[in-house]
C-alpha cells in the first residue's frame, strides 16, 4: 500500500476519533447543564483515554506525512495543505476539509464547556459561603467518616 493511501486511512481513523471527541463534549455540556457531577467524571474519564488514542494516531500521522515528503523529495516542512496542492488528490482535500471542520467545532464547544465548568464552580463557592455565614464548617463536614443506624 502506498504511502499516501496509508495516511488517508489514518486520517478516516482520526476523524472518526474526533467525532467520537465532540460527542463526548455534547454530552459532557449537558451534563454540565443538568448538574450531574457523576456523568461529568465519567465522560472526563472517556475523554482522556480518546485524547490519548488522538495522540498517538497524530505521531503516526506526522510519520507518515515525514516518509511521504522523504519518498517524493518534497520540502520537509509541508503542511496537509500543501501536500494536496502537490498530489492533487481530491480524497485528501475532503478529508483534511472534514478534519477542519471538527477541530473547529471541537474548539467551540470547548470552550463552551469551559465556561460552564466556570459557573459552576462560582456557584459551589458562593454556596459555600453563604453556608459559612450560618456558621457551618464545610471542612468539618467533610471529614470522610460515614455512620450506619440498624433499624
């Protein structure tokens, strides 16, 4: 297989990886949005084990582009782009337009998200305040021992 189709694969791998991403930030926003703290850690879990996997799908990306730039005697330092203006490859153009798309929209509900998290925290620490001012110990409360009553 040709080392150009080898990172079309990889790029199919990528994107499907991102949509996974931006799927786990939909439902990480409304959780966000319902208050489920439970759901919030789980999907955070998710993201981490994804984020790696898209980790290690772009170093084997950067070495693919690097052995295709080597076997064609192209400038090391092309982008995606450019390698498309070069080949031509219309597959290749869709993919890298497919994988802009999703990074930008990956950007935006981040940051979306961010801005939830924020509130969210502002809200804690006002309660927590305002149960302080009632005189109540937060850290007193919270000092892990749990009792049990038989009936």
């Amino acid at each position: 297989m040709r080392t150009l189709d080898n990172i079309k694969n990889l790029l199919v791998e990528q994107i499907n990886s991102y949509r996974t991403l931006l799927d786990l930030l939909q439902r990480e926003r409304e959780s966000l949005i319902n208050l489920d703290a439970g759901g919030v850690e789980t999907i955070s879990k998710e993201k981490d084990s994804i984020i790696i996997r898209l980790r290690l799908i772009e170093e084997e990306r950067v070495r693919l582009v690097g052995k295709f730039l080597a076997e064609n005697r192209l400038d090391l330092h092309l982008s995606l782009q450019r390698i498309v203006e070069e080949t031509g490859d219309e597959t290749l153009q869709i993919l890298r337009l497919q994988l802009v798309s999703l990074l930008q929209s990956i950007e935006e509900l981040n940051a979306f998200n961010m801005v939830l998290i924020g509130r969210s925290l502002n809200f804690i620490k006002h309660s927590m305040a305002f149960l302080e001012s009632f005189g109540l110990d937060i850290d007193q409360l919270s000092t892990g021992s749990t009792f049990s009553r038989e009936i």
